[in-house]
C-alpha cells in the first residue's frame, strides 16, 4: 500500500476538459444518448463525497480549461492544457494534476502531454487523466469513483509521469489505448500491461512510474502559440481493396490545387499485420515520400509492433505507437 502525502499547505489541480464524465442524459437508465461537457468541474468534485477524506489537508485547486466532448479536441485545447499543466507543475506547493476528460481521445491528450510537458517536472510530479463511460447523470456513474482513484493515485508518495486511470486500472501515457465502445473498463495497454491497480483506495504498482517522453519537442513548439500553424498529418488506412486515392488527393492539393487546406507535411499509414500495405497505397506513399512528404508506418493491431523486414523499412517505423499517437509523434518532430 502506497502512503499518501498529508503536509500542509499543499494543493492538486485538477483541470475539466468534459466528456462524458460530465455528461447528462435526460433519462438516468440512458447511457448513450448524452451531452457531454454540461457538469462544470467543481460541480463534479463537489458530487464526490469521499473525496475530502481521501484529500485531507490537501486543498483542491479547480480550473475550466475546456468543456467538450473529446471527440472534438482541437489543437487548441491541447496547447492551453500543456499550458496550464506546466503553470500547475511549477508551483511549489502543488503535487500534482488530474485532468477530467472524455475517454475518446483521452489518450492521444496523456501521449500529447508526455512528450511535450518539461521531463523535469514530470519526473517530479504526477499528471493522472480519468474520465468516464457513464454520464453524470446515470444511474450508476463510474466518473465518481475514477476521479477518487485518480486523485489516490496523484497523491501517492513518489507518482509521477503521465498517465491514466479508469476503472481502477492505471495506464502509462505511452500505451494506453481505448478498446472498448462501452464497458466501464475501457482502456487496457497492450503487451506494456497497466501501471498499477487502485484497490479501495490503496495502489498496487506493478510496474515503475512512467518515463517523461524524450521531450525534443518541447523546445520546438515553445513558440508555435499559433495552433493553426501546426504541420499537417494525415492518417490512411491499409484494408481488403485499398488504392492510392487518398494519398493521390492529398498529394493533388499539396501540388496547388484550389483547395485552401494546409500543406500535407506527413502521413501515417495505419497498417495491416505487421505494417503490411496493399501494394496501390504503398506506390502512392513513395510518391508521397519521394515528393517530401514524411511517412510512419504503425499497425491496426492493438498488440505487438512493427517488426522490421526488407518491405517494412522503406518507411519510418512508428515504434510502436498506434496510428493516432505516431500521428502526434510525427507532428512534433516536424516542428522541431
Ligand atoms: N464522447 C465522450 C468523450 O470522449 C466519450 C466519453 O467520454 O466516454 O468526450
């Protein structure tokens, strides 16, 4: 069992983006057909009762960064959260951050912030991401008990690093994926395994604390306050009959078309199998390359990797990532 930290005076922010753990149904048996984003996050605190037991003398710090449904994430959103985390992080009585978020894209949102967060501060200090497949209003909504688990895990001695927790699993930024479209334990992180488990309010690590992301990026995107300007990325998809269409239209616009959409910088082919591409797509991405374009090859299998093969080198491995977070990877490093 993890000991919490209980010296005074010190705080935990915790951030509100929406989703569906701020969401409300009409009906509390309805669990789909939902807003999201309409509980303001201290009124979701609020709703909590353990929750100043488990704080003690730590003082909750609330903000509003965004109310929405995650699935509309902007770039936007992404560079004030990296924003207010880093403001958070560095003041010193605070031990760390939990953000409320929706589960749709909430891991591209903890990859996003482990790579470009300080590794200073996150080696320090513990940034934890929850969320909820229930809406506020439901019968049995699971947001209450994840925004426990996750203020139990922020404030274990020694937390640190990015990551996830939903359904008292705890999840490293780097693998967690969404894999399921309604059970309450929807996340789960591959061959990596979770961090950690929340039992009754106690940690069970199994694994280390995450490691900051390599961070290159953080010094690129200092200035790029203009998230309009960030490099384009695509991502195709290899499937039963895939042509080169795709890569064709977005090369079309890339060679001045009329269309006013920003320059295609990179594409991420979301590969079959080990990375495998239907043979129309990959002419049309060594197009793409050989016209300056910059492309990853990940896979749509939720485990293993790309291993490498005489094929598979003609594009840059994804290490790993999925498709989605190879996608953010890519629009770093092309900042850099
Ligand atoms: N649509 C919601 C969102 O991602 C889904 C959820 O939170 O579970 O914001």
């Amino acid at each position: 069992m993890q000991e919490m930290i209980s010296r005074t005076p010190v705080k935990l922010a915790v951030l509100g983006t929406g989703g569906t753990i701020a969401g409300a149904a009409v009906d509390p048996l309805d669990n789909v057909g939902y807003a999201a984003a309409q509980v303001g996050v201290a009124q979701l605190l609020a709703s909590v009762p353990a929750l100043p037991r488990l704080l003690g003398a730590c003082e909750l710090v609330t903000e509003q960064v965004a109310q929405i449904d995650s699935k509309d994430m902007t770039w936007a959103v992404l560079y004030a959260l990296w924003q207010r985390v880093t403001h958070h992080l560095l003041q010193p009585d605070v031990l760390g951050v939990v953000i409320t978020h929706g589960t749709d894209t909430l891991a591209e949102t903890a990859y996003f912030l482990h790579c470009v967060v300080s590794p200073a501060l996150l080696s320090a200090k513990p940034v934890v991401l929850t969320c909820a497949m229930r809406p506020a209003s439901a019968l049995a909504p699971d947001g209450p008990q994840n925004v426990l688990d996750a203020v139990a895990v922020a404030l274990s001695t020694g937390a640190s690093g990015v990551m996830a927790v939903c359904a008292g699993t705890v999840h490293g930024a780097e693998h967690v994926q969404k894999v399921d479209t309604y059970r309450r334990d929807a996340f789960d992180s591959g061959d990596c395994g979770p961090l950690a488990y929340v039992e009754e309010g106690a940690l069970r690590q199994l694994k280390s604390w995450p490691e900051p992301g390599a961070n290159v990026i953080n010094l690129a995107i200092k200035n790029i306050a203009n998230t309009d300007d960030w490099p384009r990325v695509e991502i195709v998809m290899n499937h039963v009959g895939a042509s080169g269409a795709m890569v064709e239209a977005l090369l079309a616009q890339r060679a001045g078309g009329p269309s006013a959409a920003p320059l295609l910088r990179g594409l991420v082919v979301a590969g079959t199998g080990n990375g495998t591409i239907h043979a129309d797509l990959h002419a049309a991405l060594r197009r793409a390359q050989e016209a300056g374009v910059q492309v990853v090859r990940a896979s749509c299998c939720q485990r293993g990797r790309v291993l490498p093969s005489g094929d598979v080198d003609q594009f840059t491995d994804s290490q790993g990532l999925s498709a989605v977070k190879a996608r953010i990877a890519l629009m770093l490093r092309l900042m850099g």
